[in-house]
C-alpha cells in the first residue's frame, strides 16, 4: 500500500509501534489544519494525557537548541523517550533555521523525536497545530514532550506559557531580565536559565532575574504557593547546567502534582485551545457575513450614518450566531 494512501487510523497503528515515517505523516496532518487534523485529535485525544509537556521560550540566538541538545542527553540517559516541537514563526518549511535547528538538536538517539512547524504567518494555525502535536507525540508515547519557542509574539508565549513547566532562557549583557518583564515573560516562568553563562555579565544577568523576582514578589505576581523561579546557569557549548535543568524540571512537576496545580494547568490548556478554536471559527464566519450581500448592506448603511457603530455590530453578531 502507498504510504500516502494510509488513512488516519493505520498511521496511527504504525506510529505507536514507533514507525518515525508515520508519526511524521501523523503530524504534517495536524499541521494541515482543518478535517485532517480533527480525524487525527479524535484518535489521540483520548490516549494522551501522559506525557510531561515542557515549554522552552527566550529570543532567537538565546542558545534554546543549544540548551535542548544538552537536555535530551540527560533526559534520555534517564530512561526517558524525549520529542522536540519546535515552533519558528518566521522561517517557511523548508527555510535554513530549521535545518540548522535540527542539524543542532537533532541527537543521534532514535530515542527521541524532533520536529519543526512553521506557522506560515497564520497565528491561528499555531495555537491549534501545537497542541494537537503534542497529543500525537504524547500518545504513541514520547515523554516529555518539549515546544521550542522564540519568546516573541503573544501567540508563541501563550503556546509555551500552556506548557505543564515553563523555561525562560536570558543571555548575559542583553538585558533579556527587562525584556523578559515586558514581554510577560516573568509570570510565566517556571525555571530560569541563564545560558552562554561562559560569556562576562553572566553573573549581573542572574542578579537582574533575581531583582524582577524580587519586585514580582512585592506586586503578587508569583505563584500563588510562593514558590519561587529557579534560576539555573549553563553553558550549552559544553553542556553545564543541563543536569541541573533536568532536576530543576522533575522537582517542578513534582511541586504541581503535590500542590494540586498539574490538573488545573491541563484544563488551563484545553482551555486555551477551546478558545482559539471557537474564536477561528466565529471569525470565519464574521469574514463569511461580511462578504454576503446582508454584510455589505449593513457596511453601506454604517458608510451613510443611515445606523450607528454599534447597531452595525448588533446586526453583524446576530447574522454570525443565528441559529437557522
Ligand atoms: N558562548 C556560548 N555560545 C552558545 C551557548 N549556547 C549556544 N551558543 C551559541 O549561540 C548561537 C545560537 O544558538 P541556538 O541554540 O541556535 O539558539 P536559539 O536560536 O535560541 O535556538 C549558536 O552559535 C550557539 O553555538 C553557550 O552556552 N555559550
Ligand atoms: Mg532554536
């Protein structure tokens, strides 16, 4: 049989014997969005749900592949089976940074599995693809499964934020405390890194994380179990720091199971998915409305002042949610 033939249902037999061509075909239907990729969350969604899913974020350059290969040692050297969803906003498929992202992190291990999505300037694909990867990944069974994102962009934080754990990579002498801060990036981690710890000002990036910290404490933004961000240095050239990080991750997941925050954090997330997948569909139909011949009467009648701002949204949303 061709391969391209396999339906939703065979591939997944195959990927969960741990066949890597089919959980590749597996994701590039999630990626595809639409029917496909329901027919393949309705097969893994009851399955998953085991998996550890772990964010990494930072800006590009930061060292986040870097810092993953060193990881996906440690991890698979603890007996785990590690997948990679690596998330670039800018590069189309085929682009350089996500060879070079793979070439990077790609470890010689068949234990673990690395893949990049490309949101192909489509914000609403991304919220949808990446969790729908990680309910792949999770149900022919990698764990952890870990979303490389570069921390710009609310949707790329709000992917990595809906992680279970949450790392936050800063450089020295970048000032990434302060963008941190104001990209929202403080109340969401879990665990800080300050990577290329080799390079001078390593220690004055940890103070400044310390201070944000600090001034998060004093405005109630931290967790509301006073657990405080970890704050790890490493050197992702020669790998210090990963086995810490490693820990650093097991003592999180353990702090969310102990203070029943694992279940709220899930829900939290199929939240986030329920949400971007209503609100997609409502504004495709508001597009749909618009372009009928009714939207463009309602947009004709705004033009001429003949109906208010707000009459001409009350009469777009009752068209858009009509019940027929
Ligand atoms: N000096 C130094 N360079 C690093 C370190 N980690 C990564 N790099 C370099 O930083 C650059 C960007 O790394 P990369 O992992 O691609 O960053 P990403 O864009 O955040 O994924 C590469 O040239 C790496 O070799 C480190 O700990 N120290
Ligand atoms: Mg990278």
């Amino acid at each position: 049989m061709k391969r391209d033939s396999q339906t939703p249902v065979e591939l997944f037999d195959a990927a969960i014997t741990g066949q890597r061509h089919a959980i590749g075909r597996l994701l590039s239907l999630v990626e595809q969005g639409g029917e496909a990729a329901d027919a393949v969350s309705a097969l893994t969604h009851e399955k998953s749900g085991d998996a550890m899913v772990i964010g990494i974020t930072g800006p590009p350059g930061s060292g986040k592949s870097s810092l993953l290969s060193q990881l996906l040692k440690v991890i698979v050297a603890a007996g785990f089976r590690p997948a990679v969803i690596a998330v670039d906003p800018s590069s189309p498929l085929t682009g350089g940074a996500i060879l070079g992202d793979r070439v990077r992190i790609d470890a010689t291990d068949t234990a673990t599995f690395i893949r990049s999505i490309a949101t192909r300037g489509h914000s609403g694909g991304l919220a949808l693809a990446v969790p729908g990867a990680v309910r792949v990944l999770d149900a022919v069974g990698f764990n952890p499964v870990i979303i490389e994102t570069v921390g710009v962009g609310q949707v790329e934080v709000d992917v990595t934020a809906s992680a279970d754990t949450t790392i936050v990579v800063a450089n020295p002498g970048t000032g990434d405390a302060v963008q941190a801060n104001k990209a929202g990036l403080l109340e969401v981690a879990d665990i800080f890194v300050v990577n290329k710890s080799d390079l001078p000002g390593s220690n004055d990036a940890r103070r400044d994380l310390e201070l944000m910290l600090d001034l998060s404490h004093m405005t109630g933004q931290e967790d509301s179990t006073g657990r405080r961000p970890p704050i790890i240095m490493a050197n992702s050239l020669e790998g210090s720091g990963a086995a810490e990080l490693w820990s650093a991750i097991v003592e999180h997941g353990e702090h969310l199971v102990a203070t029943n925050q694992i279940d709220t954090r899930r829900a939290k997330r199929q939240l986030a998915e329920l949400r971007s997948r209503v609100s997609d569909a409502l504004l495709d139909a508001l597009d749909n409305e618009l372009a009928s011949e009714q939207g463009a009467d309602v947009v004709a009648a705004l033009s001429d002042r003949r109906i208010t701002p707000s009459e001409a949204s009350s009469q777009i949303i009752d068209r858009v949610i009509r019940i027929d």
